[in-house]
C-alpha cells in the first residue's frame, strides 16, 4: 500500500530538521523550498511560483503511478488536504507529523536566525498569515490521516503531545499548549 507523508507547520517550527532526521526512509521528499532554491540560488522567493508547479507535477507523478512520497508544508492552504484526499481516495495510508512552537513570534525568530545562519528568509507578515491559517487547518489534516503525531518543537527537542489513528486521539499529554488548545479546541 503506498504511503503518502506530510509534514506540517508553520515555517520556523522545524519541519525541515524532523525531516533530515528521517529522511533516508523516504524515497521521494517534496519540498518546494528545496526546489525553489535549485532553481534560483541567488534569489530563491522568485522561483517560488515555478518550485509550486515542480512541486504538483512531482506530487502528481507519484500519485499516478502509485508511489510514496513525502512533503513538506506549512498546511497554511487547502492545497495538501485536497492532496491528502486524493491520496486517500486512491488508496494510500496518510501519515502526519505536525510540528508546532509556543507562539508566532517564536517562529519569526526563529526564521530570522535561519537566515542569519544561511538559511533561507520568508517575510514576517508571511509567517504571521501562515501561522493561523495552519493551525486552522490542523483539524482536518488529522481527521484525513490514518495516523497522526502533533509535536510542540519549543525546546528544540520535538515533544509529542498526542497522536491520533484514523482521527481519534489514541494518546496525549496531560496539559496542551495554548497553541494546541486554539487548534483543536480543550480536550
């Protein structure tokens, strides 16, 4: 059965780190970000549109042909949870590992230190749209995934605060965060 992966949250929250820790079990990652940067080096938000559409065309091949496949998405639009459907719907298992922090400006400032350290930059007022917006749509990722894992990244070291299978929490931490709680409601 093929699997399709996603890992989700704001940008800063460490998806990309979660992703390098696991990556040699996936065969094919998709990270616009990593295709923007091939395309343009110098200057990769300018490829971002063409890395978009290399993104698709990468997302539409593995599920035509029935491959897995990873991605990596800050969830801030309905694009992956249409993808998480349609692989649903084809007959893939859809795995979650959403990755969050304490608070946006957590994730600004984290983002400014990337790009202090080489990485690559993304617009404060970016990070801000992109924060609600993924959290609104945590909701519904989880309940398209046939296992889920939400993680709070705030110490650098990825703490699991639930996971769920097939939408149901199977097990949790006793006190969710604030950005958790906003997310899905109190438990």
């Amino acid at each position: 059965m093929p699997e399709m992966t996603v890992f989700a949250g704001c940008n800063g929250a460490g998806k990309s780190t979660l992703i390098e820790h696991y990556g040699e079990e996936f065969e094919t990652i998709i990270n616009p970000d990593l295709f923007a940067r091939v395309l343009n080096p110098e200057n990769p938000r300018k490829a971002d549109l063409s890395a978009g559409k290399q993104a698709l065309k990468e997302i539409r091949g593995c599920l035509d042909s029935a491959r897995s496949f990873a991605v990596e998405t800050t969830l801030a639009s309905e694009f992956y949870l249409k993808r998480m459907e349609e692989a649903k719907s084809r007959g893939y298992r859809v795995y979650l590992y959403y990755v969050g922090l304490q608070d946006v400006q957590l994730h600004v400032d984290r983002v400014r230190t990337r790009v202090i350290e080489g990485g690559h930059f993304i617009a404060t007022n970016d990070i801000l749209r992109r924060y609600d917006a993924s959290l609104s749509n945590l909701k519904r990722a989880i309940s398209l995934s046939d296992y889920a894992v939400v993680l709070d990244n705030t110490d650098r070291t990825p703490r699991i605060l639930l996971e769920c299978t097939d939408g149901v929490i199977t097990d949790q931490v006793k006190h969710w965060p604030a950005w958790l709680i906003n997310a899905l409601g109190q438990t």
